[in-house]
C-alpha cells in the first residue's frame, strides 16, 4: 500500500486498526477492570488526532494525558462523553482552567491536594480528583500517611468527589521482581480507606502482571502501539512503520573514509547508499556503525557516523538493479521493530517513538485505508 504524494524524503506510517486492535487485545485481558489509554506527548509523537479517534472508536472513553495542555488539545477530538485524567496533575495558577474544562487532575502532593480543595471552596463546587500513592517509586504522589490524613478527613467528600485512586509501578516490566508485590500490597492497605473510589495499578506492563493488579481501571500506553511491555505480552500488532528514501548511490575503493571523522574506513570495494535520515529527524545517533535499514528482507548495516539530515548503509547485499536513487529502505516495520532498534542503540523503545519528530511525512491507516496525515516540515 504506497502512499499518497505529494513526494516525500521521509514517510512515517501510522496504522491506527492497530491501535484499535491492541486496545481490544488489552481490554479482553484486563476484563472486568476498565480500560483507557494513555495518550500523552501527542500520543507518544505519532500524533493525537488520529490515534484518539481510533481509540474512541473502539470503545475507549478513559484517556489520560501527562499535562493540561495536552488534556485541552485532547478535549475536542474525543467529546464531553470521555474522561480526561491529568496524570502529572495542577500546575500552580491552572485550578480555573482545569475546573472548567471539567478534566480530572491527579493529585500527587499535599501541595497540589491543598490547592485543588481550596479552589472547590472558593468555587463552592465539587470537583473531580484522582489520587496517586507513592507505594515506592519516589517519583509522584502522595505518602501513605498523607493519604491515609486525607482519607479521615470528613471534609473531603463534599469538596472532591474522587474518581480514581492509583499508584504506579515502578518495576512492572520484571514480572518476577518481589517490588511488584510490596507496591501492591501497600497500595491496597492505603485503598481500603477509600473503599467507594476506583482503583488503578496496571500500565502496559501491569496488564499482562496477574489480576490482582488490574483493580479496576488499567491504563496501558506502550502497548496500545504495539511494544511488548513483558516478553510474555502476546498479541499485540505493530503500528508504526518508517521509511526513508535513497538520496545517493556510489561505489568507494578500499581505503576510502566515510563520514563525519572517516570512522569507518573500507577495507575492500564497497557500493554505499546515502539516505535521508539523520538524528534531526529522530534517528539516534548511537546508531552510527551498528544499526541498519532494510530493503527486501535484506539488512543493510550503518556505516560511519549518523548526521544531522542523513546516514549512510552498505548495500553490497543486494544485486545492483534491486536498488536505485529515490527508492525508500524501512527503518522501522516488519523487518525491524522499535524492540530492535531501541536494542541497537542502547535505550528504549519509547525513547525511539517519542523522537521521531516532525518531519516525516505522515500517513494514518484506517478502516484499511491509507490517508495524509499531519506532513510537518516534510520534503
């Protein structure tokens, strides 16, 4: 399925029947526990549009955004039907804009908890909250005894009415790490003093943890794109797919450099091909000499340095008329995961989704369709 022009340098292909699936894929494992979607830094960079009207679509109504303007940005696509959860919760000043939009923020300090009941005072409302218990990260939330204070204190209910109470793990990845169990186990002995307020402990990793994790809501964000959180997480469909086209084809005699500081030296005759992307458009640049596109099932390593607008791989294992000037290698699709890259170069795959940036030209797949989407500074 090729896309539609106008040409392009770079094509980052987004199968949002995908995202549905995997979100079907997630809510069947979490059933009975309700399932949303974490669709933060505009749907971990592949672009909130279309993404949250897929999972709308499928039956999602719980969506969950790191900051206020994300949530504002999310508001109009998915309607006043869903719920939108604030997870890093009130920056100071916003408790009006917040208010009226009617999102639901999580409140993660005494601080923040304190500022959010004052302005449902001074409002004379009731406002919607959540609640986050540190049970171990030390990243966000509330202390047990500060939860457990605010929990005695009869004043709350008729200032807050709380949606959620949730905590996070900080190991879920490593199913058999015993801090799982102690972060559970802590949060639960803090839950039961708010025995009417849903409950939430699963992300992506927590879904495929056993059930006494998922309570009563999960909040999956990796996966719903496809990236195994655990090695056991089955069923899952890759989304992304990124190519990027061939700007120059040459041949180099041995001893020829390559490269911003010649760091790869040919050692015998070697056909090389430059292609448009670089570390501006995502492409890491830890990468250089290790990584690899691809082109008809064939691996074509990187060689030299990676650089701002470009790279360069040896296409020595295809035949000669199997490539030409202006053909696209994948980068990211069925021959190599966001799992294989992010391995090549040293981090993980939510640090290669995030980065992708803006100029890709980019293309949405839905209902079986290929169409534009948001393009950015794409050529």
């Amino acid at each position: 399925m090729e896309p539609p022009a106008p040409p392009h340098s770079s094509r980052l292909i987004v199968n949002c029947d995908a995202i549905a699936a995997n979100f079907h894929r997630l809510s069947k494992r979490v059933t009975p526990a309700e399932c949303g979607a974490v669709v933060k830094a505009d749907a971990y960079g592949l672009g909130i549009d279309a993404i949250a009207t897929a999972l709308l679509d499928a039956g999602c109504r719980l969506f969950f955004v790191a900051r206020l303007c994300e949530a504002q940005r999310l508001r109009p696509i998915v309607g006043s039907g869903s719920e939108i959860t604030i997870l890093n919760g009130l920056d100071p000043g916003s408790e009006a804009a917040c208010a009226e939009a009617g999102f639901v923020p999580v409140l993660n300090s005494a601080t923040q908890l304190a500022a959010w009941r004052g302005y449902a005072r001074s409002a004379a409302r009731r406002l919607p909250a959540a609640l986050q218990i540190d049970t171990g990260m030390s990243r966000l939330g509330l202390s047990p005894d500060a939860a457990l204070a605010a929990a005695g204190d009869p004043a709350l209910e008729s200032e807050l009415e709380l949606k959620l109470l949730m905590t996070h793990l900080a190991c879920g990845d490593e199913p058999a790490r015993a801090a799982n169990s102690e972060q559970l186990r802590r949060f639960e002995a803090v839950a039961a003093h708010f025995s009417a307020v849903p409950r939430s402990v699963a992300n992506s990793a927590g879904a495929f943890l056993p059930r006494d994790f998922h309570c009563d809501v999960a909040r999956p964000g990796i996966a719903l794109f496809g990236v195994a959180p655990v090695a056991a997480a089955e069923g899952l469909q890759p989304v992304v797919r990124l190519d990027a086209r061939i700007l120059q084809i040459r041949m180099i005699e041995p001893g020829t450099g390559v490269g911003y500081g010649l760091d790869h030296i040919a050692i015998a005759p070697q056909r090389l091909a430059t292609v448009a992307m670089g570390y501006a458009d995502g492409w890491p640049r830890s990468l250089g000499g290790k990584g690899a596109a691809w082109h008809r099932g064939v691996r074509l390593p990187v060689v030299g340095r990676i650089s701002m607008d470009s790279l360069t791989i040896d296409i020595g294992g295809l035949a000669g008329d199997a490539i030409a000037e202006g053909d696209f290698v994948e980068l990211l699709g069925p021959s190599q995961s966001l799992e294989d890259v992010a391995r090549d170069a040293g981090t993980i795959a939510y640090d290669i989704l995030t980065g992708l940036g803006p100029r890709h030209a980019r293309f949405a797949i839905e209902n079986g369709q290929m169409r534009a989407a948001h393009e950015g500074a794409a050529a």
